[in-house]
C-alpha cells in the first residue's frame, strides 16, 4: 500500500545506501510514478551542501526503479536490476540543499521489449528544478537453462 518509505521502499530498489535516492514513494500508475526525496550533508551525492547534478539524474532514474519494484512486489516477480543507458536533454535551473525536500515524477513515454524511454521531471515548492529524457535498459531475468554451471 502507497505510500512506501523506510527499508520497505529500499527492498523495492536494486540500490541501497548510501546510493539512495529517493525516500518516499507516493503514487504508482501503468505509465507513471511520483517519490519525494530529502538529504542530509553526508549523502554521498551531496557536495558543499547541495545535491549533485548526478544525484538528480540518479533520483529521476530510481523513482522509475521504485514504480517497477513496487509493480514487481505486488505481482510477487523478482525486482530486476536497470541501468540509465542515455540522457537527454537535461537541463537544471537549481540544485536541492540540504533539508529541502523535492518531489519527482516520471512517466513512460515509450516501452520496447526491456528498455523504457522515461521522461523525468524534479520539483522544490511545486517549481520545476530540473528534466530530462531518459532510457533505461532492465536486465532480463534470466530462465534456469540459461544459468552458467
């Protein structure tokens, strides 16, 4: 049940700290996900007080890995592994500091065998901080004759 915080959201991530991303999963539809997410000085994306321009991409990509996780969770399938395989037009007008809490959502544009085409976009007080394009590339799971011996 929505939402999902603590290490129930962290079970339904292939990331885990101190790469986490993302801290609260609040909707999940068929092409679509929204998650806040808030920092402290010690992150590991956090520099001079500020989220990185790596930490956003990295939230927008793992707010598409929590809706799968989540999706997968529900239907009882193992969570799979994905991987930001391009970016596109990225842009920022500011960085998150320390305390602040943004909220990101991602829907799915596009959907072709494992490779969802994503756009991504972050808010601070309901202003849009930061978009882009994205494609991510899941790892299939793999059957039991494929397994190496």
């Amino acid at each position: 049940m929505l939402p999902v915080s603590g290490q129930n959201l962290i079970d339904l991530i292939p990331q885990k700290p101190p790469f986490v991303l993302v801290s609260t999963l609040h909707k999940v539809s068929e092409n679509h996900s929204i998650t806040t997410f808030s920092f402290d000085a010690n992150h590991i994306l956090c520099h001079n007080g500020k989220l990185t321009i790596a930490g956003l991409m990295e939230n927008i990509a793992q707010t598409a890995a929590a809706k799968m996780g989540y999706e997968c969770n529900v239907l009882g399938k193992k969570i799979p592994i994905g991987f930001i395989g391009d970016v596109r037009d990225f842009s920022f007008t500011k960085l998150p500091m320390v305390g602040e809490e943004i909220e990101t959502e991602i829907v799915i544009t596009n959907q072709i065998f494992d490779v969802s085409m994503i756009t991504g976009s972050v808010k601070l007080n309901g202003k849009e901080i930061a978009h882009c394009k994205m494609k991510i590339f899941v790892e299939p799971e793999t059957k039991p004759s494929e397994q190496k011996a």
